[in-house]
C-alpha cells in the first residue's frame, strides 16, 4: 500500500491503539525515502493523524529529523512550524549528531527546537555540553532561557566536564562553564578560585540586573552595613554569591526533602538575600516564612541582636492579611497583625500617622490606644527600609546577592528548577 492509501487508512483508524501502531510503524518501514512526505502531510491531516505521523518520523530517526529540517529551512509555513516543532524536538539519542548540527542552523528556531530536543534526552545529551553552554549567554533571553533547561535536564552529572573546562579550557568555554555549574547545582564542589570567578560574574551583571520591582508577599529586611550576621543568626550555610535573577528563580524550588542513612527525612529551604538596596538587605524565604516554619518573633529578636534592626513585612492578598513588624537590638519595637488579638503592639514610630488624621476618624470609636492608620505592608516599609515593588533602575545598588541554605550538608544540587544567571 503506498503512503497516500496507508495515511487515509490511518485517519480512518481513529482510536484503535493497535490499528494505528500498525499503520505507524509500515508509514516509517520504507525508511529515509518516505520521510519527506511524511513531513509534508504533517500540516493536511487531523491532529490525532498528526501525532502518529510524527511517531513515523521519530521511528525513521536521521532522515525523519532531516526531513523536516528541511523542510523548514525552505518555506516559511512548509507545514506549520507548530508541528515540525513538535517532530523535531522528540527525536531519540539515535539523532544527537543531528541535534549537535542544528545547533549551528541560521534559523532561530531550529537551534531552540535543537536544545529543546537535546534537553528532552536528558542525561544521554552529556556529549553535547560544549555544544550547548555557549547559548547561556545568547542574546535572545527565550534561546538562553531554552539553553538553562537543557543543562538543567543534563544535570549534576554534567559537574566533572563543566569542572574539566574551567580547569583546562577551552578558554572560550570557561564563562559558560561556570554558568552552567551554577545551573546544576556544581556551586557545592567550587574551588576557591571557581567562587571567586562566579562572585564576580555576579558582581559584573548585578548592575545590569536590577528589576523593575521585587516580590512583596513576604521578606525580612537587615541593614546592608552589618547583614553578614544574619547568616549565623538564621542557621544558614553553603551560601554562594548570586544575581537577583539567579536569587528569584532560586526562590521558585525553594524546598527539598533530604534523607539520612538511617531513613530520617528532613526539610531543608533555599534563602536568597538581596544585593545591598538603597542601604538595606532583603531577605526572601518564601515557604519557611509564609509558612511559618520560623518564629517570626524569636527570629526578629536574634537578627537584630547582630544586625542592629530586623524587619518581617509579610501580606496575603487571598485572606487580606497584614503584618509588619520591627525589632531593635534584640528587642521587639513596634508590629501590626491584622486580626490578631491585640493588632497592634508597642508605641507608635515617629513616622506612623496618628488615627486622628483619618478625616472619618470618630472618638468615640473603639481603638487600641496604640493604633494608627499604617496597617499597610508596603507603606510601612516605604518608611522603614525598602519598598520592594520601588526597586528600580534608581535604586542604589551594591555588591551582589546570596543564596544560603538552612540544614548544613545538603547542597545546592539537592534542589530541583532552572537558576537563572
């Protein structure tokens, strides 16, 4: 049956399994010569005969990927790059060679849907590293964000040959090297020289990386002159410089479950404190503090013991409830919680408006004698250090951030997600 009949018989086989891996598998049986007409059915047929005709291809292996390859490189919608993209990026280890080539396509897109099928190998895509680091520093951000995941999807194995560049080179290597080490969680097997290339790259790309705003759900905040205290007041180690890129990405696999010997568990939390904003160090601990896990008030106390200050500014907008609050010297100065009981503790700051400056304000009301209208999260810390959501090109910024991690041992590898330089 030639390849016409045997693709209308497979539009026919609906959702008959076993009919259509028949049909599948006689549509790739003629091998490199019915790839390109495989390809060019791609964009005519239903979508469920779509995925089988890409099942045919990926069974051809090298001509399939070529085929399609091709097929992009000549026409603009030869079918619709949707599919091909799909067709390209789900070849076996078979098609490596051809995924290390496309690497080198003058399409954008191919080299995105190469590293997209490299990273969906995995680990058989180690061979492909040196081929692969380099776009962690491509200008395009969705082709260096691809290149994250693909070394990311490598993994830690990838550790002794990204090691093996920074060592020996090839010096033209050895920035994407380091890159990469970060990605993989390497950062746990630097060398003294190693950290201190990675604290200057996040030195040098600190002044570029200033976002428009940080996260406002919840963070502390120290004074930058003596934050380095903080490191020991919270029971943190391993901490690694980093960019605020790398801080806030870091933030969103912020938890991993490590098992001892013996099979005890336990969870260990990444911890990402800002570079030194207008005079102030953030400090985000996204699920230990909107959980929690810590004492909030125990840990303002021993952070400003050794910082001078602490700050805990903390707001779910599902539940509309507000925190704030100060300690000073390791001792608490001022809070507000919204419905706790009371809501407010300690005197007044100097800068806080009194309740009287409310135009509704009514003296015979019920009021905490120490209450004032600064219930709000983000005014009150506009007034007491930085306002995250402010954070811009106009904020003074200086040296360069920390991840940290709160159970000693553990290791940056242990968590899971992309870092982002």
């Amino acid at each position: 049956m030639d390849q016409a009949a045997l693709i209308a018989e497979l539009e026919q086989a609906g959702r008959d399994a076993e009919a259509t891996a028949e049909i599948v598998r006689r549509l790739a049986e003629p091998g490199a010569g019915a790839a390109p007409g495989l390809v060019a059915a791609l964009g005519t047929v239903s979508r469920s005969a779509m995925w089988s005709l890409r099942d045919a291809l990926h069974l051809i292996g090298p001509a399939g990927f070529d085929a399609a390859v091709a097929s992009r490189s000549r026409a603009e919608k030869v079918p619709d790059w949707w599919e091909l993209g799909h067709v390209l990026r789900g070849f076996d280890e078979r098609c490596i060679p051809q995924y290390t080539a496309a690497l080198s396509h003058p399409m954008n897109e191919i080299r995105r849907q190469a590293l997209w099928g490299l990273q969906n190998l995995g680990e058989a895509a180690a061979g492909t590293l040196t081929d692969v680091i380099p776009f962690l520093n491509d200008p395009d951000s969705y082709m260096r964000h691809q290149a994250e995941k693909t070394v990311r999807a490598i993994g830690a194995n990838a550790g002794p040959a990204l090691r093996g560049i920074r060592r020996d080179g090839p010096v033209h290597l050895r920035r994407h090297a380091l890159t990469a080490l970060a990605l993989v969680g390497g950062t746990d097997q630097f060398d003294r020289r190693d950290r201190q290339a990675l604290e200057r790259l996040a030195r040098i790309k600190a002044d570029q990386d200033t976002p428009e705003s940080l996260p406002d759900h919840c963070w502390l905040a120290v004074p930058g002159a003596l934050y380095e205290g903080l490191f020991d007041a919270m029971g943190l180690h391993d901490r690694v410089p980093c960019t605020i890129s790398m801080g806030l990405s870091a933030m969103e696999n912020d938890t991993t479950v490590v098992t001892d010997p013996d099979g005890t568990k336990h969870t260990a939390f990444r911890v990402f404190v800002t570079p030194e904003l207008d005079g102030w160090r953030l400090i985000y601990a996204d699920t230990p503090l909107g959980e929690m896990t810590w004492d909030v008030d125990d840990l303002l106390d021993r952070l400003s013991a050794i910082c001078g200050q602490a700050q805990f500014f903390c707001q779910d907008v599902h539940s509309d409830s507000m925190i704030w609050s100060v300690a000073v010297d390791g001792a608490p100065r001022r809070r507000y919680w919204r419905y706790e009981d009371p809501e407010w503790r300690g005197e007044p700051m100097d800068w806080e408006e009194p309740l009287t400056a409310d135009p509704e304000y009514d003296p015979e009301d019920a009021y905490e004698p120490n209450a004032t209208l600064e219930s709000d999260v983000n005014s009150a810390a506009h007034s007491l250090s930085v306002e995250p959501t402010e954070v811009g090109s106009t904020t003074t910024l200086r040296g360069h951030g920390w991840l940290a991690i709160t159970r000693p041992g553990v290791g940056h590898g242990a968590f899971t997600g992309v870092v982002r330089i």
